[in-house]
C-alpha cells in the first residue's frame, strides 16, 4: 500500500502498546489513544518502534488496530464511528474522505509534522486553508521486475522507455519463458480492481489534470483522451500473464509468483518489499528493481505521490488529541523518528529535514532517486478514491473489459459518463 487505502480484508487487530511524546492528563495520570490504519504490511515495524518509544515515554497507552488484504477501510471505519468505538487517529484517503470525515478531523496546520511536511504532498488534505491529514510517506509505481530473468534474457529494463520497446521485450521474454524458468511475463491481478482503476489508470489521466487530485475531484468531465493507450498496456499484460488472470488476487500476484520467481514482472509499487522480503530475502534485497510503466508524454517518469493520511479525531479529548498529535510529530520530525520512517518501515519521507537519505531497499530508492532528479508525475487517483465512482464506476467497468464481457469503446464511455453524472448530481 502499499496496496490501496482500503483494501484490507483480514480484520487483524494488533494491539501495541505505544507512549506518546510528552503527554499526559490533566491530573498527571495515563491517556490512551486508539489507530485505525490499513498498512498491515507494516505492523511488525510499527511494535518495535512502539518498543522503543514506550520506553522513553511509558505515560500514554496507544492501541493499534490494523487491517490489511481485501475489504473496504472507510465502511469499518463508519462502523466504529457509529458504533461509539471511534479511534482517535484514522486514515484518509483524498478530497472524497476529507469531506466525508469533516466533523472528525482536527486541524492540524500547526503541529510540527505538518509544517515540516513537504507542500505539495498536503494539497488533497487541504480545506479553505487548513491541514486535516498528514502524509503517511511518498509512494511510487512501475513495473517490478526480476534481476536475474531480465540480465539472462539480456534485457536491459532502463531502456524500456517506450511501449514498443517494452512490447518487443515482453515478447523476447516470452519466447524464453521455459529457459528461464518462468511461467508467464507478467502475473496480472484481476480480481484487485484498484491495480486497473487506480494505478493504471492514473498513469493516463495524471496528465490531464496536471498531476492534481483536487483538480481531478473539482472537475465536471472527464476526458480521458489516453484511453487507447492504457487499452495497449491491458491487453499486453493480460496477453502475456500467468492465468486465470480473473482468478489471481493481491498475494497470488506478489506472494505465489514474483517472491517465488515465477514471472519476470508485475505492475506493482515499492510497497511490496515487506511481503517479497518474508517470502524471500536475498531475492528481496539483492534480486528486484523498478522501473517507470511508459507513457507517451510521461516517458522516463515514475507516478509518484501520498495516498495515505493521519487525521485525528477533534471529538476525542483536549489531552487524547495532543497526545496523539505529540506522537505523530515525534515520529516524522524527531532525530529517532526519522531513522525508523526510512530504516525500519522502509518509508521514502514525505517530510523536510531528512538530509541525504539512503533508502534499505531496491524499491524504495528507486521512488526517491526519481523524486530527487524530478522525474515524477503525481497521483490523480486520490480524487476519485472514497467517492461511488470508483467502486461502482470504473472497477466494475474495467473489470468487465479484461474478463471479456465488455468491449472497449463502452468501458470508455461508461466510464467518462458516469463521472460527469457524479460530478452534477
């Protein structure tokens, strides 16, 4: 997540006990602050920075819940809400959940995180001037390949910059499929909508809206005039797939056939490590990189951006909210913070003051070198993500598409049409 924000399935409630920087009650005693976060990947790291962090400040109690794999977050988050069980630290995931959670959210333009926060990131988190989220960490995307199968098919993977020639590689790869002892090129996931209709689809549309999800989610059409473009990239990966692609999930992806070397590529983000790293780690440190999908007008550039925010709950108490607030500041500004951000949850940082930073892993460096030379475009995907559309516009449709139940030009249609009917209701 990363996978997407949100899709999380097995409900696994992790309760850390954390401390939280310089906060107690009013009358000295402990206070306790609840997280809901979708990041399940990372709850190995997040206990022992709780570890150490409780140590130096044992007077407030964090309870950690984290849900990870296939079910919506906003819906059990509304569920707590509703249910009076409310957390004091939540997840947002763009302009829509902003909206959506406003009675909830404090703001938080003059904590220290924020401040620090590198601007643009904060741009879908803003409301007539103020700060509701923090940024969680950069993400980037592309396509992850195989060291090992690429350099033996003699391929090199910075030179795909154009679809042909990523197209006359996959064949090549193709070709040598049982010589290198893979079984497809590509393990496409299709039963996960959000690598279509999020990922994919930003690729193509980033452009238009100038790399801004808030201009994306305050616009009444939607052009989509690269759709003939992402409609190439589809086809190629469903063409040269591991199949049922239909049938392949998230872990069947990332866990049961690139960790075990069973395709030379996937359509994924530095969010995978964690998971390749448990199945293999020499395979995790030393075998994989990344490299940007090719875009006509984006060539040689990698989508990056924040999908994830920490907002807190204005309607829990004066000394819950500061101490949830110490915590959040503590973790991205002070000097331990930091080195657990990028050593230990493996996360590019969204934040000033992080000097000349070296990353732990293949993935994640790769999203910070092209952030560093400038050689991004930005995520417009969060300006649709918690709105109807995703779920029951563009999934469906370009689910619809790559099972063969639907032919493009009507995706396409559906698609925009159904966004302009969103947009004037």
């Amino acid at each position: 997540m990363w996978k997407k924000l949100g899709l999380v399935s097995l409900l696994a409630g992790v309760t850390l006990t954390l401390a939280a920087c310089g906060s107690k009650s009013a009358d000295g005693g402990n206070v306790k602050i609840t997280i809901l976060q979708g990041k399940v990947e990372s709850n190995k790291q997040f206990k022992a920075i709780a570890k150490k962090y409780e140590k130096a400040h044992p007077n407030v109690k964090i309870e950690i819940t984290s849900i990870g794999g296939g079910t919506q977050y906003n819906p059990v988050l509304k569920t707590r809400i509703s249910s009076g069980n409310a957390p004091t630290i939540f997840s947002l995931d763009g302009p829509a959940s902003v909206k959506q959670f406003k009675n909830y959210t404090a703001d938080l333009t003059d904590t220290k995180a924020a401040k620090a926060a590198i601007p643009s990131t904060l741009d879908t988190v803003k409301s007539q001037g103020k700060v509701y989220g923090l940024p969680f960490n950069i993400e980037g995307y592309g396509f992850v390949y195989n060291k090992a199968v690429f350099e033996k098919a003699g391929i090199d993977p910075k030179s795909l910059t154009t679809y042909d020639k990523l197209e006359a590689a996959v064949k090549t790869l193709n070709e040598q499929k049982e010589q290198l002892g893979i079984k497809g090129v590509f393990a496409l996931p299709g039963k996960e909508s959000w690598v279509l209709s999020d990922h994919l689809l930003n690729v193509y549309l980033s452009k238009e809206f100038d790399g801004n999800a808030q201009k994306l989610y305050t616009s009444k059409k939607m052009k989509f005039e690269n759709n003939a473009e992402m409609k190439q990239m589809i086809d190629l990966q469903k063409e040269y797939s591991v199949q049922p692609v239909m049938q392949m999930d998230y872990a069947g992806q990332v866990n049961q056939n690139f960790a075990q070397g069973k395709v030379a590529m996937i359509q994924q983000g530095d969010w995978i490590y964690e998971t390749v790293n448990q199945i293999d780690a020499k395979f995790a440190q030393d075998g994989i990189g990344m490299i940007p999908m090719p875009v006509k007008e984006q060539q040689g550039k990698m989508p990056v951006g924040t999908s994830i925010y920490w907002a807190v709950n204005k309607r829990k108490s004066t000394d819950e909210q500061k101490a949830a607030k110490d915590f959040l500041n503590w973790l991205y500004t002070s000097k331990e913070g930091k080195k657990d951000v990028v050593e230990k949850l493996h996360f590019v940082p969204a934040y000033k003051g992080y000097g000349d930073v070296k990353m732990p892993d293949a993935l994640t460096q790769s999203v910070y070198d092209y952030s560093q030379k400038k050689a991004t475009f930005g995520w417009v995907f969060p300006g649709y993500t918690g709105t109807s559309w995703d779920p029951d516009v563009a999934q469906p449709n370009l689910q619809k598409y790559l099972s063969g139940d639907q032919d493009w030009q009507k995706t396409v249609s559906n698609m925009k049409d159904g966004w302009t009917k969103q947009q004037t209701k």
